[in-house]
C-alpha cells in the first residue's frame, strides 16, 4: 500500500481499537474491520466511470481560474469575523479562519471550492508573506496530466491512491521525510496531511469538479511554492484544505496556521454519499455507514467529556435527518428505538433505523462514559 493508503487504513485500524475496547463486541469489530479491507485493496476497486458519466454530464461548469495563488473576484458573502460556515458547499465545512484571512471575501463556486487569496500572485510578484492562500475544496475526480483527462471518481479510499501519487509527481519535493502525517481535527476525523514544495507548475493537482473538467476548470499548484495539504473523509469522498505559501514564507509559521485551522475542521452537512452528486447507488451503497459514523462523532463531541446519554444522540443526528428531507425528500425514513423515559438523562442503549433508497441500516446505540458509540450488536451489559 501507498504512504496514504497506510495512513487511512491506521486512522480506521485506531478507530476499531478504540470501539472494541469501550464495546466488547465482535459484531462492532467485524463492520470496522470490514472497511479497513475496502481501504487495503484500493488498487482493486471498480472503475465506475463510464456508468455514471450520462448523470454528471448534466453538471454545471465551474468556472474558476486554476492556478491556486490567483485571487479571482465574485460575488459572494464576505467572511464574517474569523469563522466561516461552507452551507453552499457539500459537506458544509466550518472552520476558523486565520487572521489575515478574515478580512478577505472567498471565492467560493458551490458545491466544490471555496478559496481565499491573500494577493493577486498570478499577475504580480508576491512578497513573502503576502503570498498566502487557503482553499477548502471536496474534488470529484483526480487529474491524469500524461492523458491530459480527469481521472475516475474520488472515493475515499480511491483519493488515498492519487493524493499519494501526487506527492511522488515530478516537481513536487516532500518537505516532511513520510508525506503524510495525521493531525486531528474538530469534528471531521482525523486529517491526513503533506507539505510539499513545488519547482514546476503542475495543473489539475489538486483535483477537478467534473468528470469532463479540462485542466483550467481543476485547482493547480504553482512553482516556487510551499504547500500544506491535508486531506479528511467527508463520506465516501475527500475533502481538500490547503495553505500555500511562496517557499521563502516563513515555514513554521504556515505549519502552525494549518493546524489551528484543522484543529478548529468541522463538517456540519451530509456526508457526500448521501447525496445525488454523482448517482443514487452511492446513497445505497455508503450514506448510513458514513452518517451514522458522523453522528457518533458529533454526539461525543456534544457530550463534552461528560457522560453522553441519548439527548446528545438525538441533538446529533437531527441535523442530518432535516437536510436527508432537504436532499431526498422522497427516498429515506427514520425510526427511534426506545427513550426510557427522560431523554435528558437517560444512558440506556437504544436503536436507531436509517432508510436510504430503499436500503435499511439498523444500528444500536451505546453509552459508554463520555463516549456515544454506534454498531451493530448488543451493547454492554446486553445479551446478544
């Protein structure tokens, strides 16, 4: 496996450890182990491509300039204050800006990229440190510069192939010795990042937003720059950040902006497989795993170190549940198992039962201290 492909697989190979042990269960351990075998064989993953190229034909052109250091004009909302909330974008990221961010109107072309460009570096010389950009950007494919085409479909396991080969591409220099390095985040998992350098211009680096992207529609890297890439699952798909920098900018200085960024990445909206953006099997196939995992998340999250009980559980998933009737309104259904009275307070397991085109996830939920954790089997303390 890839650099990347071995970090994925130690990210779920950590998760199945944690869960295991809070859980007990061999039912929780199997689903796990069960995606740690999809992220080792990504090399053998179906190439999709063609079936589903008739419904992203329809998709509408992004037009926005490739090149990552030019700052383009549009007519979006400003950033209010030091935060920024992505609704317009899938997976709807929230994150902290840094400072010389706040003030800077992004670029943002939903539902893919959102960008901010600290100077108009593809006109002028930039100076070392007001040079920077910082781009949030969930790609649908990769780009293959020897067929000058876009490649297949990003799925998360299929991102780890292509971010890895990316950082071995001609004129690109790791800066770190492994090139990919876990940093945590807020609320969207553990994010897998790179530093590179780049002595050439390499277009389409980063990714593209179509499946009939041409180079100048996919966000490129420029020579003479220094790069921060970190990459997280947004359900099935990656989700882009990155910081670039002219290489002379100061570099610790980058790093530390970077992860105070990711330290405040949250993903607030659907996981990408539960939406239409490419086809209604990628809802089938992924959406209750990859949501019920962002549930679990963000009710420990919400429990805040105390001890997690159903209320948290609930306050959770929510959001989610009134964005599925937003994104589906005819194709899912939800049902609650028992609340044991006061929600408020009560850490009895219960079950939950998601329905997405047609297919149903049953899940039980368990309360573990100040972890809310979601599996298939019984809780502790439950018969099987």
């Amino acid at each position: 496996m890839s650099a990347f492909e071995q970090t994925l697989v130690a990210e779920l190979r950590t998760e199945a450890d944690r869960i295991s042990a809070g859980t007990d269960t061999a039912a929780m351990r199997q689903e796990l182990d069960r995606r740690l075998d999809a992220a080792g064989s990504a090399r053998s993953r179906r190439r999709w491509i063609s079936v589903i190229a008739v419904v992203a034909a329809t998709a509408v052109v992004v037009g926005i300039a490739a090149v990552a250091v030019r700052r383009d004009s549009a007519e979006v909302p400003p950033a209010q204050g030091t935060g920024w909330t992505g609704r317009d974008l899938l997976a709807r990221p929230q994150l902290q800006l840094p400072e010389w961010a706040a003030g800077i109107d992004p670029v943002v072309a939903p539902p893919r990229l959102a960008r901010w460009a600290q100077d108009d570096c593809g006109q002028n010389p930039c100076e070392a440190g007001k040079d920077r950009v910082l781009g949030v950007f969930v790609p649908l494919t990769g780009w293959d510069a020897a067929s000058g085409r876009p490649t297949d479909v990003l799925t998360w396991v299929g991102a780890a192939e292509y971010f890895s080969e990316l950082t071995q591409s001609p004129g690109v220099v790791p800066v770190e010795g492994q090139p990919f390095t876990q940093q945590p985040t807020a609320g969207a998992g553990v994010a897998n990042v790179a530093v590179i350098a780049t002595t050439q211009d390499i277009p389409g680096a980063l990714g593209c937003p179509q499946l009939d992207s041409s180079a100048a529609d996919c966000q490129s890297l420029v020579r003479g720059t220094r790069t921060v890439i970190a990459i997280v699952d947004a359900g099935n798909a990656p989700l882009v950040v990155w910081s670039s920098a002219l290489s002379s900018t100061d570099a610790a200085a980058q790093d530390a902006e970077m992860t105070q960024v990711l330290a405040s990445l949250r993903l607030t909206g659907l996981p990408v497989s539960c939406t239409d953006t490419v086809a209604q099997s990628v809802a089938q196939e992924h959406c209750a795993v990859d949501l019920w995992a962002r549930v679990q998340r963000d009710a420990t999250n919400l429990a805040g170190g105390g001890e997690a009980n159903q209320s948290h559980f609930d306050e959770a998933l929510a959001p989610y549940l009134d964005q599925l009737g937003q994104k589906l309104p005819s194709g899912w259904g939800y049902e609650r198992g028992p609340g044991d009275g006061d929600n408020a307070t009560s850490t009895k397991p219960t079950t939950a039962s998601l329905t997405v085109a047609g297919t149903t996830s049953k899940v039980d939920v368990c309360f573990a201290g100040p972890q809310v954790i979601i599996g298939s089997g019984p809780c502790p303390g439950e018969s099987g």
